[in-house]
C-alpha cells in the first residue's frame, strides 16, 4: 500500500549543479538523476497523466493535495516550463491574504484554484526521438536546462528546481530511502503574504540546511512535503 508522511524535522542540504551538459556521456549526476527520476515514476500508485490543454505531464503526489508539471514542449506561449502546483486552502486557512501575493501568482490562483509556482526554460524547440512520453520529455530538461538538476547529498536525492528555493526531489535509490519523493518550497511569499508557516496543515515548516554550487552551507526555511513510495 501506498504510504505518505509529513516529517517535522528534516536536515537538508541541496547543491546544484551548473555545468549543461549536451549528452550523458560523462554527466553521472544528469544520467542517474534520469534513471531514478524512471524508477520513482515506476513506484507511482497513479502515473504522469498528459494534461492537453497545457500540453504538460502532472505527477500528482499521492495525497492528491499538490503536483509537479512538465512541459512537453516549449513554445514559449505559456508562463511557465516546470512548475509547482498545490492546494491553496491550508495555506489560506493558516492566513494567506492571496492579496498580498504577486500579481502573477494571484492571477493564477484566481483562474485555477492553486498556487503555483515555476520557472520558463530553454525556448528551443523539443527533438525527440522516438515517443514524447513523461520519461524522455524530463530527459530534456535535463540535456538543455541542465543548471536546474541538482543533487541533495544528506538525503541522497536528486531534484528539480521549479523556482528560487522550490522544488521536487526523489529519492536516488527507493530501496535505501522512505522519502522517495519530496515537495520543497520557500515560504518566503506566503510568509510575507501572511502565512503562518505552523499552521499550514499537510506541510512541514523548519529550517533546513542548502549547500550552494561552491560548496558554501547556509540554512534556509523551508515547507516540505515528502512521501514513502514503497
């Protein structure tokens, strides 16, 4: 049975990798970071759907309060690429003034009911080879936008960032790890927005430790949201 859990206290430190690389031929984070992101799509109860209209993947977390979206293509017609989407209410019932939000993510909220929360990448076109299924429309991101794929040595995860301090993490081996997959945002716009981060009920709220591209520790805050996938 599927299983997932909100941990209360977690030590974190992410690092990411700048470097793009055209292929995998020497890249074993881009490469393993592919391979495990295949495995935690294979563990999924409920796998990526197609969403049409935004011509998107939508991994949906299995509590079903948040997802993490993809693009199949980038046509430069939509706002974001890769990006966060999560249920509002716990968020305004902890005292979100949706107000107070960025325009952007107000005007979001207002159309689709969720905060959302991503980033735009390379414009070029999408080749593929063969299917432009989930798996090789994430490979992508990870040939072309290779900056935004790190690796998270204390939990040994690899991840996406979506947004500055926002991402989804998975685990780099589900066998060794019960936090197969990992929903990370920076509170800072809802905290500024309002929020207080203790009341925000299906997300976890402390400080967490972020390792930039040099190495250099520092801690951050962060909300969580991981889950055991096996």
């Amino acid at each position: 049975m599927k299983k997932y859990m909100v941990i209360f206290t977690l030590a974190m430190s992410f690092f990411a990798f700048g470097a793009e690389a055209a292929s995998f031929g020497t890249d074993v984070v881009g490469a393993r970071a592919v391979t495990a992101f295949q495995e935690m799509l294979g563990a999924l109860e409920s796998p990526p759907v197609l969403d049409e209209a935004e011509n998107a993947w939508v991994l949906t977390a299995p509590d079903g309060k948040a997802a993490f979206r993809w693009r199949r293509d980038t046509d430069g017609n939509r706002p974001f690429d890769v990006y966060l989407c999560f249920d509002a209410e716990p968020f305004i019932k902890a005292g979100l003034d949706v107000n107070k939000l960025p325009a952007e993510m107000k005007s979001l909220l207002e159309s689709g009911g969720q905060l959302v929360l991503g980033s735009r990448l390379s414009p070029e076109p999408l080749v593929y080879e063969g299917d432009a299924g989930p798996l090789s429309s994430f490979e992508q991101i990870v040939r072309r936008d290779r900056d935004v794929i790190g690796y998270h040595t204390a939990l040994d995860h690899y991840g996406v960032t979506v947004s500055e301090g926002s991402l989804l993490e998975w685990a780099r081996d589900m066998s060794k790890n019960d936090k197969d997959l990992v929903f990370v945002l920076n509170p800072k716009v809802f905290i500024d927005a309002g929020t207080d981060p203790a009341r925000v009920e299906g997300w976890a709220f402390g400080k967490v430790t972020v390792e930039d591209s040099r190495g250099r520790k520092s801690e951050a805050d962060k909300f969580l949201k991981p889950f055991n996938l096996r």
